[in-house]
C-alpha cells in the first residue's frame, strides 16, 4: 500500500510571504526541529540565491555530521539548465532539487511566454543536468497545475518521469482546487503516469489542509505515494499553506482516514507545539487563537456542559489530547530582573545567560568566540536569541560562523 510522507517548505514557500523572513540560524533551527519530528524532506532554500550558499552549504555539512538526520534537504530552482549549473556552482555538495516551471496556459502566455513544448523541453534539459551533476534524487513541480488541463499534465509528468524524475509536485498555486477536483486530478495522475505526486496546496479559499488530504487520498487510490508540501502556522505567500500540524492531524486523527492510509514514517506530533511556538517567534506573527493543536483555545473549555464533559472524559470534547502535541508543562515569564542576549552583550551577562543552561566554557577565549557569534546572530535576526539558538552556536561555533556569514557581490 502507498504511503504519505511530508515535505516542509517552509524555509522556501514561508520565507517568500510578503513582509517576513527567517535568519540563516533560525532558518536552521527550523531544519533541526522538523528533522526531530519525523518530516522526510525539507525544502531548505535557493541554491541559486548567492546569500543563501553558505547557509546551505552549513546544513548539508550538518547532514553529514548526523544533526540533520534523517531528513532530507532540498533545494528549489526553475526548471532550467542555467539554474542547474549556478545551483552546483554554490552549492556543489547539494543531492536533491525541485525543479519548478510554470504549466497553465494562463501562465504560460502571459509570463513565460512561451508554448508547451517549449516548457516540456525546458524541463527535460534542466533534468538532464541535473543528473549529470549527480543529483540523486529530482522532483519537478508544475507552478499553476490546477488551472493547466489534465490531458497536458500528465503528458508533462510522464516526460518527466521517462528523464528519470522521481517525483511530481502539483502545485494549486492559487488554491484554485477543491476536495472533490484534486482528488479527481492526482488520482488521475498517479493512475496515468504512476509516479509519487506531492500536493502543494495554498490556502486562498481557506481550503489548503482539505485538499492536501483529498490529494494525498487521490495518490494512494491511484497507487502512488503521496508526499504532502506544508509550511509551519500554515506561513506562505498570500494566504498561506497547508499547515504542518494540521495536516499531520488530520492525516492520523480523521475520520476513518488513518485506518486506510499509512504514515510513510513516524511524526513525532510532541514536538508540534515547540515547533509552532519557534516559528511564531522567528517570524514574529502569533499563532491564531484557534489553530488546530497548537492555538491557545484548542484545549480551553469554558461552557458549562462542554466543561463538565470533559472534566468527565477528556474525549467528550476533544478529538486527541493535548499531550501528544507536547503541551501541558507550565510556561514561566521572567517579571524581574532579566538579563537577554543581544547584539551589545558583554561577556559577564553572556556567561551569566549560559551558565543559566549549565553551559561553562574551557577558557576565557572560546567564551569570547561564541559571545562574537551571539552577537553576531542577533544582529541578523534582531530580537533576542531563543535557548535552543544559544546551544546550538555554543556547540556548532563553525558552523555558526558559517551561517551568520554574508559575502556581497564584488
């Protein structure tokens, strides 16, 4: 039986959201926390992008060094040769990419003007290159799909399939789709083509975690994997994306839908709440008072018989407990004296904040070296640095280093 796997673009899709973005070392962070929870793939950035390089190349020295393990990293480029080679060019060591172009007529004559064989070529060439580059692993995504006829995406998947591509995103670009025509559509994909498909759903008919589950149902009906595009808060351009923790939620807790269809791997769901709360924090955009798991009113009661019910059995009013979401230990705020890491912080305030995290240094300099980086990464990200963030460049100071390093064009 075909499985359902995610894969997180939220250090591609959720950085593109107009007025947010992410420091290298959160965009990291983030890496860390969905490999900890189970996510098989992250699309972690532009290997195109010249600012994002070292970023990229620290992640993939981190792959190597089992941080990042298991999950996969992944970078995302227009599906065309000259993208191809600057990818490789910066970041050499990068295995797997998502190749992207547009496919709609709409998008077609008025953006790219170009025809369909001119794209299909376009994507053939860019997948060759690839492979001659050494990418194990190539998926191609076609921008716009839910407003391309179906006849021509499958003749477009199949050429890509045919090049040795391994996976094939449909993109509702516009959250266009509904329930009942993605899961006609990817059904029709997988049964046709018989590749994995990855839904990317977008969310602006509010209807981004619905579809995602009726395409991954749609993929798995027509014997293929389904290998589900989210972003954390359901952050992305417009009106977002499939929310990780909801889909997650609603994969394994709906309605006679887990008994059916299998988790291609484990999510760990206790890490969703430290992951939600990171996000919000580094994107500083609150988490909705009625998000799915992880919103502040998600396990509150206040009417009589809703609070006596569940005061009688948790499950009379809630589909999963708030446990499995890693909540329920105490939240403590400092309401005295303080002291925050910053990009001004002194060494006795620096050693007094990681002492607090029974972290001790060997020597007088190598406190004064991650003190620089500190100072360093909040300068980038402007606000202060979480306890995670300080561990990590206390543990990793070269890769830290790396991160926070930006070398301008000459």
């Amino acid at each position: 039986m075909p499985k359902v796997y995610f894969i997180d673009v939220t250090n591609r899709d959720g950085v593109q959201t107009a007025r947010l973005g992410l420091s290298k070392l959160e965009k990291t962070m983030i890496n860390v926390y969905l490999s900890e929870m189970g996510v098989f793939q992250s699309e972690f950035g532009f290997p195109t992008t010249r600012h994002e390089s070292l970023y990229l190349q620290a992640n993939l020295e981190l792959a190597k060094m089992g941080v990042l393990q298991p999950i996969r990293l992944e970078g995302w480029i227009r599906a065309t040769v000259g993208d191809v080679e600057t990818a490789f060019s910066l970041v050499p060591d990068i295995k797997h990419l998502n190749l992207s172009i547009s496919t709609s007529d709409q998008m077609l004559s008025s953006k790219l003007k170009k025809g369909r064989e001119d794209i299909t070529k376009m994507m053939i060439d860019a997948v060759e290159a690839a492979r001659a580059h050494g990418a194990e692993s190539i998926g191609v995504n076609a921008e716009d799909a839910s407003r391309t006829g179906l006849e021509f995406l499958i003749k477009f998947a199949s050429a890509a399939k045919e090049h040795g591509v391994q996976r094939f995103r449909y993109c509702d670009t516009l959250g266009y789709d509904n329930p009942f025509t993605i899961y006609e559509t990817v059904k029709s994909l997988a049964e046709n083509v018989g590749i994995p498909i990855e839904p990317h759903c977008h969310g602006d008919l509010g209807m981004a975690v619905a579809n995602s589950v009726a395409a991954a149902k749609g993929a798995i009906d027509g014997g293929q994997d389904a290998y589900i595009n989210t972003t954390i808060n359901g952050i992305g351009e417009r009106a977002g994306n499939a929310d990780l923790v909801a889909t997650v939620l609603a994969i394994t807790k709906s309605k006679g839908f887990a008994e059916k269809y299998e988790l291609g791997a484990p999510i760990d769901l206790t890490k969703a709440w430290k992951i939600s709360k990171f996000a919000s924090y580094a994107f500083g955009i609150p988490i909705p008072i009625n998000h799915p798991g992880v919103g502040a009113n998600a396990f509150a009661h206040a009417s009589g018989i809703h609070a006596d019910g569940v005061l009688k059995d948790p499950e009379n009013y809630e589909l999963y407990g708030f446990n499995e979401l890693g909540r329920g230990e105490p939240e403590t705020v400092e309401s005295g004296r303080e002291i925050c890491s910053g990009e001004y912080s002194g060494i006795a305030g620096f050693r007094h904040i990681m002492g607090q995290m029974e972290v001790s240094f060997k020597d007088a300099d190598e406190a004064r070296e991650v003190l620089e980086l500190e100072r360093y990464a909040n300068v980038e990200a402007q606000k202060p640095l979480v306890e995670d963030e300080l561990l990590f460049i206390a543990k990793y100071p070269q890769i830290a280093r790396k991160l926070l390093t930006l070398t301008p064009l000459e």
